[in-house]
C-alpha cells in the first residue's frame, strides 16, 4: 500500500520537490517507524530503512547526473 501511494504522489510532476519532502517527512516516515516500532532493530533493518529513505528520495528529485557526461 505505501508503494503504491509513494508512486503516484512522489510520481506526479504537479507536486513541487518542497511538498513532495513535506508529504515524506510528515506521512510516509511516521508511517513507517511506527510499524518498525515493534521490530528489533537489527544492522539489516536498519539498512533496509536506509533504502527506503534513499528510494523515496531519489523518486522525488530523479537520478543524479553527473553534469560533464549527462550519463
């Protein structure tokens, strides 16, 4: 389900990037902790919480493009 919205919401070119990291910060994290609240917290979840963050990130401001290249 938080895949789902994270696609459309983070997705729409409508959105400025400051309420794209609005809707991040205030929705899907909170979300997300508070599920893992009830998780022990190990070096793999954490890592995996790392990603998450990374993906949402990356879904708001695109792929870095290295400026010489464009690649």
């Amino acid at each position: 389900m938080l895949a789902i919205i994270q696609c459309t919401i983070f997705c729409l070119p409508l959105l400025s990037k400051n309420v794209k990291i609005k809707i991040c910060r205030t929705i899907t994290l909170p979300v997300v902790l508070y599920v893992c609240g009830t998780w022990s917290l190990t070096l793999r979840g954490e890592c995996g919480l790392r990603v998450l963050e990374n993906r949402t990130l990356r879904r708001i401001f695109g792929p870095k493009r290295d400026e010489v290249t464009r690649e």
